[in-house]
C-alpha cells in the first residue's frame, strides 16, 4: 500500500514537470521547424543545404511526437467526448500495424458482436491501444508469441476495487463502481519483474535500447484524464497482460 502511494506521488511530481517542459518546449520547437520549412522554401537547388534542412525538419517532427506523448501524460489538452466503438479501435489500428508486428507475432482478437461504445476521446484511444501492441509486439521481439486483443464489459465492484490495491494498478484508487468498457492486451512474450512492474508508467523509464519510454506514460495519462484505470499483470519468461477500464458513464 506504500509502495503505492509512493509511486503515486512520484508519477504526479513527474507529471507537473513534464507539463511545463512540454508546454515551453512546444513553443521552441515551432520556431526551429516553422524556420526550417521557410529556409527549405528558399533553398534552391542546393542539395546539401536541402538535405540539411530536410533533417532538420525530420528531427523537429520526431520532437513534436515526444512531446504529444508527454503532454498526454501531463494531462494537457482537452480530451475530446464523441462515441468511440472499442471494436472499431481495435481492428482499424491492428490493421495499421499489421506491417509493423514482429516475425513470429501472431495477432489475435476476442471481441463481443455488438459495439462497445464510450464517450471518449478518440485520438487518445487509438494512442493507447497502439503504444500497448507495440509494446506487445516489442515483448515478443526474440520468439514470438500471440498477442490478444480483447473488449468487452465490466461491472466493476467496491469489492473489486479493494483488491486492485494488491496489484499493479493505477487510477483504481479514485474509481467509483459501475459499469465500464474493458479493453485488453496480452502477449506471451519476456514478461516484467517487480523492480520493472513499479517503473514502467514513469516519463523516460524504459529498459530497451533506443526506447524512449513514453508509451506508457502517455497510456496513463489518457486512461486517468478518462476516469478510468489501467491493470498491468505480469510474469517474468511468461508474458503480461495490460487491462484498461473506462467508464462507461460520462462524468465529465
Ligand atoms: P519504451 O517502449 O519506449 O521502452 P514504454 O513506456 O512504452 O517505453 O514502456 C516502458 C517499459 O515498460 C519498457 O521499456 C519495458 O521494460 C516495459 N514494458 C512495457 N510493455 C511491456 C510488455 N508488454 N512486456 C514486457 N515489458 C513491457
Ligand atoms: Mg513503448
């Protein structure tokens, strides 16, 4: 129960700091692409200035997207409210990421036959369901495995609830019981240890080479801004299981 509070604390400090580096970071980097796309405008035939340029514009894109992620796990920006159906989510971004599933990865989806609509937003839907395949996937890099997808309902329960204090999960501990749309990931690939499990929602946390370890972060943000809870449970050499909840009830 400590160690929860203790990780609760840390993610918010973390969450006020990234919201200001996102935000002064945001406005730098509009001056160097909005310039880098005037001086690509004037460049001419010159091809070393261009590619130059072309880099430069590069990199500033790729900037722009880490801070999308981080402002998501801030918290920032308005989070849209429309009808967003689960299923559609799920086939239409298995789809395109069909070609970027790992050899060996098997896709696979257990989904009810009618709609699971919530009113969310769904730029940040799609956001989250793609960082969890990806992670899934990345999970099975090695031999492959099997990655589900599945969606359906939940009552979520007081009792319920109580028990999420005994797991990894976030955002349970302001939950209310009720009805909610239940969205989840599961691969059967390298699987997490304790010391991991405890990180894995922290900015820039990442235990791969090259990762950038806002994935999750931006997950989270998501899921808490929707008043909702993500479940993680895994094994180490078995796989893991991300379990996201959202209120099925707009609260505001
Ligand atoms: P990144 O993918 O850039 O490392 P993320 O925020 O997406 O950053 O994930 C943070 C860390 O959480 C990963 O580096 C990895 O250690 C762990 N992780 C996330 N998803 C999984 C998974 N499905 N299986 C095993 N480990 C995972
Ligand atoms: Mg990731």
């Amino acid at each position: 129960m400590q160690a929860a509070a203790a990780r609760a604390e840390r993610l918010e400090s973390l969450r006020v700091l990234s919201a200001g580096l996102a935000h002064d970071f945001n406005n730098i980097l509009a001056t160097v692409t909005g310039n880098a796309e005037f001086a690509l405008q004037r460049a001419g035939e010159d091809s070393l200035l261009r590619e130059a340029l072309e880099d430069i514009r590069e990199a500033g894109r790729r900037a722009a997207e880490m801070v999308r992620q981080m402002l998501r796990f801030a918290g920032g920006g308005e989070l849209a409210r429309e009808p967003v159906d689960l299923i559609a989510v799920t086939l239409d971004t298995l789809r395109m990421l069909r070609g970027a599933l790992g050899n060996g990865v098997m896709a696979t989806t257990d989904l009810p036959e009618t709609p699971v609509v919530v009113m969310a937003d769904p730029v940040g839907i799609r956001q989250v369901l793609m960082n969890l395949i990806i992670n899934a996937s990345e999970a099975m890099a090695e031999g492959g495995g099997t990655l589900t997808v599945r969606v359906g309902h939940q009552r979520v329960t007081r009792a319920y609830l109580d028990r999420c204090r005994q797991r990894t999960c976030f955002g349970c501990a302001d939950a209310q019981p009720g009805a909610y749309a239940c969205l989840e990931v599961a691969d059967t690939g390298v699987g997490m240890d304790a010391a991991t499990l405890e990180r894995i929602f922290e900015p820039f946390f990442s235990t791969k080479f090259q990762g950038r370890g806002l994935g999750l972060a931006a997950v989270l943000g998501v899921v808490v801004g929707h008043r909702g809870a993500v479940h993680v449970e895994s094994e180490k050499g078995k796989g893991t299981t991300f379990r996201v909840l959202l209120p099925l009830t707009c609260e505001g």
